[in-house]
C-alpha cells in the first residue's frame, strides 16, 4: 500500500498488552489499515499498517508499552 508504514511490535505474552496497543493508537487518533496478530505461550506480536505521517508517533509510544521486547517500522 503506497503512503504506509508497517510496525512491528513484539512483546511478552501476558493480559492486557493488545488493549494497550490500541489504547495508545486511539489516542493518537491514527487510522489501523491492517492489523495481524499471533502468539505462543511467550512472545506475541503485532503487525500494523499505518499512515507514514502517523509511524513515528506511534512508533514512539509502542516503545514505551511495558513487556515489550521489540518494535520497529
């Protein structure tokens, strides 16, 4: 998709962590374009398809998300 960015986000899989992925990009007020999922019983992750304007904001607040292992555009 032209104008994207895709971020990874990978973390520890524990309750509660998809929530506030969310939580931080609603507050943003930034448009998902696609967003795909997975885990095992340790590590999750999240991929996301943003707006280029919006992936460095939201790149920023991923990062500070507690159990997060990774994220990265």
């Amino acid at each position: 998709m032209e104008d994207t960015h895709r971020i990874l986000h990978i973390h520890k899989n524990v309750s509660g962590v998809l929530s506030e992925i969310n939580s931080k990009i609603s507050k943003l007020d930034v448009n998902i374009l696609g967003q795909y999922l997975s885990t095992n019983l340790d590590v999750g992750y999240v991929v996301l398809d943003i707006s280029k304007s919006d992936s460095l904001d939201t790149l920023k607040e991923l990062k500070q998300i507690d159990h997060t292992i990774k994220a990265r555009i």
